[in-house]
C-alpha cells in the first residue's frame, strides 16, 4: 500500500514538473518584454506576432533576404508590465549595429543592424539585455531567427553522351550560389556518379558513367540557408535535378599516371623512371610497350613503358623511359603494342633546366649580354633557356626583388636584383635547387667619370673646388704658389659611386704678350675614393694621395712672372678609362696687379701752358722798360725848361723833342702757348681692368721732366727744361708701342723758375 502510494505521488510530482516545465517553456519561447518585434527587410517587414515558425519545439521569427549582408530596420514594442528602465541589444559576430538603440516617442525601440554573411551564419538570435525597475540583475531575452532566401538551380548540357572511364564535367546555372551547400563528395548513382564543385564562383558537376545505355543521374543539393516552404515549413533540400545521357563505350581505356612531369634526361632514358599506372585487365604485365603521340601506325617514338608489378592500390608499378619532348596541352599518348593501340594516357616530357644565356638591363639601359653588375644598384635580369617552370633559382648575396608581375615561363625567367653597396664578392653565383649552375654575375667596381668638382685648386686666395672656379681668374696679387688638391672623400658620396678617377692635367705658361714660356705634362693621376662602402676594394699604390705644388714641377717660378702672364690649366678625365664621356675643364689665371709701373716717352705738340707767374724774359722787359722810361722822362723835363726858356727869350732855333715814348711790355708777348714739338720723359702708373684681362683703365697717373720746344729750332723758340706731374687720357685704345696720349698736369720750369699748367695731346712711345 506504501509502496503503491508513494508511486501514485511520485507520478504526480513528475506530472506537475513537467506541466510547470512546458508552461515555462511556452511562456520563454514568447518574448515577456515585448508586445511585438518588426524587422523590416527592404520592402518586406516581418513581426514575431504573425511571422513565427516552430522547428523541434523552438520557434523562431522568419524573415527574408536578398543580400548575405542584407541591412534591416528593427521595431521593438516594450510591454508596459516589464516595467523596462534600459535596453540593449548585446553584440554579436552575426551582425553589426548601423545606429544607437532609440525610444522614439516612449512608445518602442528602433535600431538598424547590418547582418554579415546571412547564407553561411548559424544559430541566429538577438540577444537582449533589459533592466526592470526593482530588480538589480537585467534580465536577458532571446529572440531566435530564420533568415530564408529564394535559390534556385539548373542544369542544361550541351552534350548528352558519356563514355565509359571519361569524367565529364558540366556548368550550373543559379541565381545563388554561394547559398548551395558543397561537401566535394561523389554521390554513387544508377550508371553515373557525380560530385558538385566550385571555380571561381561558379557551379560545376562532375559526371562518370559506370555503366553502358541510356542512364539518369538525380542531382540532390541543399542548401546553406532554408527556405519556407507553402505549407510553412523549413526546408533545406532543392527540388532534385533529373537529366538523362546516353552512355557510350570508350575505344581507348584512359590510365592515369601518379606523375604530372617526366625530366628528359640521359639517365631517364638509359635506367627510366619508376611511375604508377591506373591498372587495367587488358594490361599485360611483364610487357614492354610503345608510347606514341598519334593512334594510327607509323608514329614517332615518345616513350616505353615496361608493366613491372601489381600494387596493392590497384595499380601497377611501370618503368617509363623518356626519348622525345612531349607537352600535355599538345594531346594524349597511346599505349601501343606493336603498332596496335591499347590505352590512352597523357604525361609531361620536359627538358632538364638548362640555362643558354644572360642578360642584363641596368636602369635607363637596354638588354645586354654584359654581366657585369655594380654594388649598390638595382638591375633587371633575364634569363633564357629549357626547364624553367620546375627550376628554384636563388642568386647568392644580392636581394631578390623580382614582383609578381616579371614574366616566368619554361624558356625564359625574369629577376630584379639589389646589389648591395658592401657585397665582399666578385662574382654572384645563380643556384638552382642549392646546386651551382656555372652561371652568375660578375660585380665590378665602378669606374665612372664624376664631375671635376673633387680637385680643388689653390692660387693665393684660399682652397676652392673647381667646379666652382671660372674659366677666367684674374689674380691681383703675386702668386706665390698653386696648389693642385683632391677631395677622395666627395667621390663617393650619399650612396652614389663612382671609382677610381683617372686624371691629366696639362699646365702651360704664357707671357704678358701671350708667348708660350712653359709647357708641362702630368699624366696618369689615380684618385681613389675615401670613406666609402668600397674603399677597401679601391687600394693601389697608384693612388695619389699628396697635392701637386706648380713649382715643384715647372722652372718659370710663379712668383716670378711678370705683369699680365697667364698660367693656362687643363684638367681632362682619361676618357679609355671610362665607357661614359669623361669630364675636362681649363682654368686660366691671369697676373694683373692693381697697378702697373711704366716709363712712357712722349712728344707733346703744340702744348698749351699756363705760366702761374712772370717767367726771368718778362722781369728783364719789365726792368729795362723802367729804365728807359725813366730816360724818357728826364730828357722830356729837360726838353719842357729848355722851351721854356726858349719862349721866354727866343733866339736860335726852337728846341725839339722825339715824342716816342717807351713801349711798355705785355704777358701776351712772352707767352708762346701753342710752341713746337716737346720731349717727355714720364715715369706712371697705369690701373689694370679688374674685370677684363690684358686690358687697363684709359687713363695714367705719372711724373717726369719735359724739355719745352725740345725741337723747335726758331730764333723766338723758348726752350725750357721743366719737372711735371702728369695725368694722361687714353682715349684711343693705345697699341703696343704707340699710343696718342692727352697730358694734363702741373709742372715748375728750371729756367724761368716758374710754376705752370699744361694741357697738351702727343706721341706715346712705350718701352
């Protein structure tokens, strides 16, 4: 009775358990914090109220896409019972949040989620998290969805014959494809097997017939995301595919080879290869057969294939010796016996990689057969030859930075290399699979000719480079010495090489009147590089590492060259050293001091002088016409008492008096301004150009002696000896002897011991 009793409450207690359990599985499976949920997709809009469906005890809101990332508007109408103060809608890898969760009008939640990838997602949901007034914990709501999408699929060959042993493969046509689930398994039928694949994004199926006569294959797919069905069911299977072939025996059975290339090579044709066939009841073993490019008797011979022994995967262990090329795009082989063809196959033959040539293409260049490469610089090679698509070349100690876009193919192979600034080598080795092919590049120093802006040249006025000089130096000082200098360390420079510089320099000294003095040579000057990544491959006890002082190679010492001589320079860069134009440049410097001491020899005519007082000829005048005149005066008193007297008592003859008074003299009859020819004698000072070489200032600043009328040979000549200070006008460019001067200038005479003015053109003789 106990017994029976306590299973009679037993029972009842698992009644009511389960009863409370399906009560509260109805009541979660129906959002308790919501009136109603809409999801709008595009144009459709779907509501938890209406658009539910159940799968094994779980209902879930459907909804329809056209886009695996298709974007959808969210409604949420809160329950006011809930009593919700905040909600949130968790995140998730499904979908993302386009915009914050709003409670438009206290009246529902919106929000715009953008799914990811609807066709492949699993175990979709929105996952809220809500926070009820009261209550510390928020309470969680799950609302599960299904999203379904309209796909279909076709299936329309072109041909509907198969043949036995053939795998024949077909297009499939659908609107997407991306939806229909793959598993790359090959489904057995009734006479054809298939199996479903993808290329590219597109659908293909793969068709074997097993068996001869008119046969169907059924295509049964399905899909990654279900679609409702018009009786409201989930489904993910498509309607199944029915196409029928008619199936055909093959003449030729096809057998496959383990291997997809053969090398052809002399020990592959003496010892052959091991390969695995496809086996076959008709294949003999122990059996040699031919291998021909063509069904019909009579064709060349590609190969033999001597059947070995049976393999426990069914296949058959063959020695396959190679004596022709033969590509698999250029048709099949047939196994012959005799001349009789048994079986078709298809294999590559290829050439053993072989290199034939090497070129080189350095920046800005051409293709060349010149292999010699130059640290630091980047080069394209290509390389020609057999074999090349199963070659793994690897250059040694230079990086490979050959894009993806360089052409490779099995006769020709394209590399861009970087050569570093410090490889330590002279040859970089080409290896192919880690074995040395013979072939590389050979890494030669640079050897190209740098602007002259390495030497540097100095003449008095400090170090400079010559680059920077001009052409035409005019040097106002004594030149004491010039230094010839090289700066080893601006050859290579900022990661830009150029080698050893190969240098002559001719030096020539010429005379004020540009005669040639002095002429020396010196040839085969080596400057090598310092402080660069390739010193230590520039050392040569050619190098010259000390400047040239001029004076040390020539017998005209500089400083004592005379006014206006040149010292003529010209660099020049031995052009056989280099394969690029070799740079030169000349330098002429020209001695013209600031001023020029000279003695010029001149004979003024018609000088015009201006006596600044009276000259010893006009005192002398002067002092006999006061004499005279005092004569004149004493005998004419004398002349005035004697008639006088003569009046007073006149008796004899009336006195009588010559009236011709003394001429008094004037300075215009001594002053002889236009004279004859004079003589001058006159050591100056001429001012040379700064900016013009060979050339002075058209004036001069001198002091002499003058010999006044020096050849005036009248008898009224005044001839003078006098001391002058001169300035004189060049207006005519003078010559080299003769010149036509103007004087102006200040003097004092020895003889009438006077000072005086002149002005006065001449005759220049200059020695």
């Amino acid at each position: 009775m106990y017994n029976k009793t306590m299973k009679s409450f037993l029972f009842f207690l698992t009644l009511s358990f389960t009863v409370v359990i399906s009560l509260f599985g109805q009541n979660s499976s129906t959002p308790a914090l919501f009136k109603n949920l809409i999801l709008k997709s595009d144009t459709l809009e779907f509501s938890l109220t209406k658009d539910t469906i159940s799968s094994k005890g779980i209902k879930y809101l459907y909804f329809y896409y056209a886009h695996p990332d298709e974007t959808c508007e969210l409604s949420l109408f809160p329950d006011t019972a809930a009593h919700i103060s905040k909600l949130e809608l968790l995140n998730s890898s499904d979908f993302a949040k386009s915009d914050s969760l709003v409670f438009v009008n206290q009246k529902y939640y919106k929000l715009k989620v953008k799914f990811a990838n609807l066709s492949k997602s699993r175990f979709l949901s929105f996952m809220f998290s809500a926070k009820i007034q009261g209550t510390e914990k928020p309470v969680i709501q799950e609302v599960k969805l299904l999203p379904y999408t309209h796909t279909s699929i076709g299936f329309f060959p072109g041909n509907e014959e198969l043949f036995i042993g053939e795998e024949k493969i077909f297009d499939l046509t659908s609107n997407n494809s991306e939806n229909i689930r793959l598993t790359g398994e090959w489904v057995s039928g009734e006479g054809i097997n298939y199996r479903i694949s993808e290329r590219n994004g597109q659908l293909r199926v793969h068709l074997i017939p097993n068996a001869l006569g008119q046969h169907q294959v059924t295509l049964r797919l399905q899909t990654n995301a279900p679609f409702i069905t018009n009786s409201k069911e989930i489904s993910y299977n498509l309607p199944p595919i029915t196409q029928s072939f008619k199936i055909k025996a093959s003449r030729l059975a096809f057998l496959g080879i383990d291997k997809k290339e053969i090398t052809y090579e002399d020990d592959a044709r003496k010892n052959g290869i091991e390969i695995q066939l496809d086996n076959h009841r008709q294949l003999i073993l122990g059996k040699t057969y031919r291998i021909e490019e063509q069904e019909q008797a009579g064709g060349s011979l590609i190969a033999e294939l001597f059947t070995k022994s049976y393999l426990t995967n069914d296949r058959v262990l063959c020695i396959f010796r190679p004596y022709s090329l033969h590509r698999t795009t250029a048709g099949y082989l047939y196994i012959k016996d005799g001349d009789d063809s048994r079986f078709i196959t298809n294999i590559a033959i290829t050439p053993k990689t072989s290199i034939n040539s090497i070129q080189v293409m350095h920046e800005g260049q051409d293709w060349s057969p010149n292999q010699n490469v130059y640290p630091g610089e980047t080069v394209e090679v290509k390389l020609e030859g057999d074999g090349f698509h199963k070659a793994k070349f690897h250059w040694e100690d230079v990086t490979d930075i050959t894009p993806d876009t360089l052409m490779r193919n099995e006769t020709q192979c394209y590399f861009k290399l970087k050569v570093p600034l410090d490889i330590n080598k002279h040859r970089v080795a080409l290896f192919n699979y880690g074995v040395n092919t013979g072939y590389g590049l050979s890494v030669k120093e640079y050897q190209t000719p740098r602007p002259l802006d390495f030497v540097t040249l100095n003449y008095g006025t400090g170090t400079r480079s010559l680059s920077k000089i001009n052409p035409t130096v005019i040097q106002r000082n004594t030149i004491n010495d010039i230094t010839i200098g090289f700066d080893n360390t601006k050859i290579d420079a900022n990661n830009k090489l150029y080698g050893k510089q190969y240098l002559d320099v001719e030096i020539r000294v010429l005379g004020k009147s540009g005669e040639l003095i002095e002429m020396k040579s010196v040839k085969n000057l080596v400057i090598c590089p310092e402080n660069s990544p390739r010193s230590v491959y520039y050392k040569d006890k050619a190098c010259t590492n000390s400047d040239l002082q001029l004076n040390t190679l020539l017998s005209n010492k500089t400083y004592k060259l005379s006014d206006f001589s040149k010292i003529q320079l010209e660099f020049k860069e031995q052009s056989d050293k280099y394969t690029e134009p070799a740079f030169s440049k000349q330098v002429e410097i020209n001695l013209q001091r600031a001023t020029v001491f000279d003695m010029d020899v001149s004979f003024p005519a018609g000088l015009m002088i201006q006596n600044l007082g009276k000259t010893q000829s006009e005192k002398d005048a002067f002092a006999q016409y006061n004499i005279d005149n005092t004569a004149y005066q004493l005998e004419y008193n004398a002349y005035l008492k004697e008639l006088e007297l003569w009046t007073a008592t006149p008796s004899g003859s009336k006195p009588t008096f010559d009236k011709t008074a003394p001429v008094k003299p004037t300075k215009a009859s001594f002053t002889d301004n236009l004279g004859g020819i004079s003589l001058a004698l006159i050591v100056q000072f001429s001012f040379p150009d700064p900016e013009k070489v060979g050339q002075s200032k058209p004036y001069r600043l001198g002091a002499g002696f003058l010999a006044i009328n020096a050849f005036n040979f009248s008898q009224s000549a005044q001839r003078d000896l006098a001391a002058v200070i001169l300035a004189s006008l060049y207006p005519i460019k003078p010559g080299k002897l003769f010149s036509l001067p103007i004087h102006l200038g200040f003097g004092y005479k020895f003889q009438d011991k006077i000072p005086f003015l002149m002005l006065s053109p001449g005759i220049g003789v200059r020695f």
